[in-house]
C-alpha cells in the first residue's frame, strides 16, 4: 500500500535465502548455457489499488520475503497526490542458477479520490526504461546493456465479481501496447469456485471488447504435443485467480502448507485445486520467463523505439521532415553499409582471382616443367632404344667391329 515507503530500497541488492522451491532452476533448459555463466535477471511490476495483496503474492511467489516487514504509518491527512514507484532487487539462487529479481511496485496507484490519471506515472515509468536502455544502445561501447525493462506486469483486478472497472480497462488500453500484461484475480479465496469462473469470462469478454492486448504465449510448431498442451493449461487460466500467503497453516494429518485458513477449512496456495496461483509461478518462472522477455525486446520496445525516432523526425521542422525522417535516414545508411559491403566483396574477390591466377601460373609452369623433362627422358630412352637397336643389327649380320668404333679410328687415320 501507500505505506510501504520503508520498502523502498532502489539499488539495494538485498540477499535472500530461499525457503522453498521456486523453479527458476529450469531457467537453463529455457536458452543457451552461456547466459547462465551470466545469471538471469528479470524484472516484473506488480499494478493493483492497495490492499489486493501485491506484495504478499511476491513474497509468496519467490519464497522469500522480499519485502521487509511493512511499517504501517499513522494515518496521516497528507495523502500522497501521486502514485509512487518503488524497487526492489534481490539476487536468488537455485542449484546454482542466480536470478537477479527486480520487482517494481506502484503504490497508490487507484488509491485517490480521481485516479483519472494514476495509469500515467506507470507508463511513463516504463517507457523511461525503455529510454534508459535506448540510450545505451546509442552508445559507441554496446557491450554490457543493462536492461532495465519491465518485462511483466501483473495486474490486481479486484474480487469484485461484476466486470473491470473502468480505472482497470483505462490502465490496460493505455498499457498494453508497452508492457506484456497478466492479469490476475487477486484474493480468489474471498470467491467461490462458480463465481471465480464467472467472473473470469466476463473479465476476458470486456478485455475483448476494449480490444486490450494481454500476454499470450507463442505456439511453435516445433514444440513437442506435452509442451503444447502445458502451455494451453497455462494460458486457460488467465486471468489467474490467485490467492496469497506468506504464512503456513496446518492442514488435516497435521501438515503444514502455505495458504489461509478459515472456519470451514484452509485454501492451499501451492494447490491447484484450489487456486492458479502455481500457474502463475510455472509461466512467470519456469515457462514463459525468457518469452516475456524476448516479447519485450522484439515487440514492444522496438515499436517504442521506432515511434520515437519517427516522432523525433517530425518534431523537427516539418519542412525539412523528408531530411531528417530517420526511416528513410536508416535506410540511406542502410544502402551505404550495403554499397561498403559490396565495395569490399568485390576487392576480396579481386585480391582472390589474382591469388588464383598467379598460383595457376605456377602450376602452369611446373606442369611445362615437367613436360619437358617427360619429353627429354622419353628422347634420351629412345636414342637409347635405337642404339641398342643397331648393335642387335650389326651383331645379327655378324660384322665384328662397332663401324662406329673403326669408322672413328680409320677417320683418326686418315686425318
Ligand atoms: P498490497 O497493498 O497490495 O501490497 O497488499 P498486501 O500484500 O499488503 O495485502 C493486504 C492484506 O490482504 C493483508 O492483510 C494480507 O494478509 C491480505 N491478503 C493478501 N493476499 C491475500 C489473499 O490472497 N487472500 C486474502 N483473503 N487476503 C489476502
């Protein structure tokens, strides 16, 4: 709520001993070994009035208490005017998986008596993350982004049983296009089973209607039929109805399970019967984490960053617009690396074909080499041939002398 100042800790890394399973330690089966060298980090935001039990859910889905005890204030007349935004970082670890977890909170938000703009400081909030990481992408030295984005907002929707109300549809309309939404039916133990059901097909029919974008898992035909269908249980869930509790209970047989008891009996958190609250965990965590984030990067910040550099081009003076548009300035660029690449290929290709004559000159030459060497042996074997060829003759016809022996000597005479 408005009172969890104290909660505020920006940049404080707070190191947390995890009291349960959590299933971040699947991370690694999600993308390549090599981002597990570097740990995982992911940053979610948790959107709802105060009350609907926004950090009880995040203490309870990391096991841990992430959030320091609440300091509850003295009721005080100065009702803050704005809704505040408040960090929380903790480095976790599981089997030796580290996960760096941010979780951004927005007390105050629906909390006033006009709340006609309380979606504002949200966007402007997430978008300013997107700016931040913008910024570093522009920076010559790109090799270690920080990434600050949201890559996840779960929002509170009030266990009302009617419809959303128009402060839910109005933060979702304006939201949606910028963050990857989940909502949530928050303390669905206040519910019963019918009315929970109820209440999440007239929440889907309104968000259908006002046309709002929440998260939906991508289906990949490569995915095996197991994989398929645990993501379609995940996804008919939505809204999850949740429930929350950092607190054991005992249960029949003496067990003790987290969840919240009442007279009639204990509502399990960690039971599927019971709540969505595991399918909640299992997409934010074990399924969908690297999803959420690669929809974030590819989709939503990269239509945020495009509309930028366009409206960046039109604030100019719209007559030099055709100038400056940077789509057709991305594009110049573009044919100028192209003609670059391009200009190098073909001096690669130069620097090659000389490279390849000149060692087909050489083989040319060793091949005439050895051609005339093969021509030279095969004269030399012949006169050879030829030679013998004659003693045979003479020795057949029975003269006695090589004529060639006395032919010299009687020449030596006469000279
Ligand atoms: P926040 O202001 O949204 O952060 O709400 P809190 O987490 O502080 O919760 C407000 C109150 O609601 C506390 O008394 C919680 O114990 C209670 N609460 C939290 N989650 C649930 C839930 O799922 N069901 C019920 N019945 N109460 C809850």
């Amino acid at each position: 709520g408005v009172n969890t100042a104290s909660a505020s800790a920006a940049s404080n890394v707070i190191r947390k001993k995890l009291q349960g399973y959590v299933g971040f330690a699947n991370l690694p089966n999600q993308v390549h070994r090599k981002s597990v060298k570097k740990g995982f980090q992911f940053t979610t935001m948790v959107v709802g009035e105060s009350g609907l039990g926004k950090s009880t859910l995040v203490n309870t889905l990391f096991s841990t208490q992430l959030y320091p005890n609440k300091v509850v204030a003295e009721p005080s007349h100065e009702t803050p005017k704005t809704v505040d935004i408040q960090s929380i970082t903790a480095d976790i670890e599981e089997n030796g998986v580290r996960l760096r977890l941010t979780v951004v909170d927005t007390p105050g938000f629906g909390d006033f008596v006009n709340n006609e703009e309380s979606w504002k400081p949200i966007l402007d909030n997430i978008e300013s993350r997107f700016d931040a990481y913008l910024e570093q992408e522009n920076r010559v030295n790109r090799t270690k982004l920080v990434d600050n984005r949201i890559h996840a907002c779960i929002y509170f929707i009030a266990p009302t049983g009617h419809a959303l109300k128009p402060l839910d549809v109005e933060f979702m309309r304006r939201l949606h296009t910028r963050v990857n939404l989940i909502p949530v039916i928050a303390k669905s133990d206040t519910m019963t089973e019918e009315e929970v059901h109820a209440f999440k097909e007239r929440i889907l029919d309104d968000i259908n209607f006002h046309n709002i974008q929440i998260f939906q898992a991508p289906q990949y035909e490569y995915d095996d039929a197991e994989t398929i269908a645990e993501n379609r249980e995940i996804m008919s869930k939505i809204p999850f109805a949740i429930v929350g509790s950092d607190k054991e209970v005992e249960i029949e047989g003496g067990r003790m399970v987290r969840g919240r008891k009442y007279p009639w009996g204990v509502i399990e958190v960690d039971n599927e019967d019971h709540c969505d609250f595991v399918k909640l965990r299992q997409m934010l965590i074990r399924t969908h984490m690297e999803e959420l984030k690669e929809y974030t990067n590819n989709f939503l910040y990269e239509n945020y960053r495009s509309e930028k550099l366009s409206a960046m081009g039109i604030q100019q003076d719209p007559t030099v617009f055709k100038e400056v548009n940077p789509v057709q300035k991305m594009e110049e660029e573009r044919l100028a690396h192209e003609t670059k690449l391009s200009k190098m290929e073909a001096e690669m290709k130069m620097v090659f074909q000389a490279k390849v004559q000149e060692k087909e000159a050489k083989l040319k030459q060793s091949e005439e080499e050895l051609y005339a060497r093969h021509k030279e042996m095969k004269e030399a074997l012949e006169r050879q041939r030829q030679e013998l060829e004659e003693k045979k003759k003479r020795l057949e016809s029975g003269r006695p002398l090589t004529p060639e022996k006395s032919k010299k000597k009687g020449f030596s005479f006469n000279k």
